[in-house]
C-alpha cells in the first residue's frame, strides 16, 4: 500500500473480477497459486537466455522453474525439445505462421466479431497484410459453424486452418477441424 492511488485502482478490479464472469479466454482468472508465483520474487529477476546459460547471474532459482516447466512441456507432448518462452500469445501465433506459410497464402480463422483474434486475419496485423485470409463464424446458436467453414475449406483450400479463438467460450471440436484440414490438405 505505499502508493494508495494504485492500491485503490488494484482493489477495485478485484471487486470487478469477483463481481462479473471473464469470458475471454486470455483474462480467464489465475488461480491462487499462479497469483502466488507471479507476485514472488522470482518477478523481480532479469533472466534473459535459456537454463544454464544465462546472461546475467543469479539466475539458478529461475532455471530450475523454467526447467520443470520445460521437461512437463515435453513429457506432455512426447517432444525431445521444448521452449516456454513465448512474449505474448500474438508473437507465438506469429512463429507458427512464418514457420508453416509463405506470404500469400490462404488461412481460414475465426472472425474477430464472432471471437477469433487479431493475429488470425485482421488487417491490421501482420497475418492480414502478408496472408490471403477467410474467415469463419457462428451459426444462429453463436457455436462455430462447422459446416460453413468445412464449404469454405473445401472452396478456398487453405494451407492453415486455425481452430481457437481469443473471445468463444463453448467447447471447440478440435476432432471435427482436424478432418477438415486433412481432407483439404491443410495445417
């Protein structure tokens, strides 16, 4: 509390978080425990580089929690490698982009009015500039209309579906979009 200012400002979006139901998936709620390592003191450590190699020292706490983050990564997915480094969401899905697609090819994605996300075809980021985008949406229940974005794969051919979405709260058939994109050959 030593500025009341921003104290006041702190508890009144706790008020807020605990009066309404967050139904954006990337402000879902941290749990008590996230909450608890976010506002350690591991906060207040600079740990540029990777486990064990380090470019400032005093880094051996962070490396072992990096650690433990990277092997669980890598057990869950049965990889030989794996790094949980990503700045943001949006730089991630920028990665998978440039690494799977050349620039001007289609993607199909969620519109950005019926949930999907900036990174997934809007013009004024990146993968609308440099990709050929179709977007998908919702039938009259608001649930992705699966059978419209399997027309639109089917008519547009695109080389990456993308199955998420940064404000849709119902269940994704991930099942469903990964026979889609087999059977027109996309990512």
């Amino acid at each position: 509390q030593a500025d009341p200012e921003v104290w006041a400002a702190i508890q009144a979006e706790n008020l807020r978080q605990e009066q309404h139901i967050e139904l954006i998936a990337s402000e879902n709620y941290a749990s008590p425990a996230v909450m608890a390592a976010q506002g350690s003191q591991l906060t207040n450590k600079y740990a540029e580089g990777y486990p064990g190699k380090r470019y400032y020292g005093g880094c051996e706490n962070v490396d072992v929690v990096e650690q433990l983050a990277i092997d669980r990564v890598k057990k869950l997915f049965g990889a030989d490698a794996a790094n949980v480094q990503p700045n943001s969401g949006s730089q991630a899905n920028q990665a998978v982009l440039l690494a799977f697609l050349k620039p001007g090819d289609t993607i199909l994605g969620m519109s950005l009015a019926e949930g999907g996300h900036l990174t997934h075809g809007m013009p004024l980021n990146m993968s609308g500039k440099w990709f050929n985008i179709v977007s998908y949406g919702l039938n009259e229940k608001e649930e992705i209309d699966y059978d419209a974005l399997e027309t639109k794969a089917r008519e547009h051919k695109p080389k990456l579906i993308i199955a998420g979405a940064s404000a849709y709260s119902l269940r994704i058939d991930f099942e469903r979009f990964a026979k889609i994109a087999k059977e027109v050959g996309a990512i």
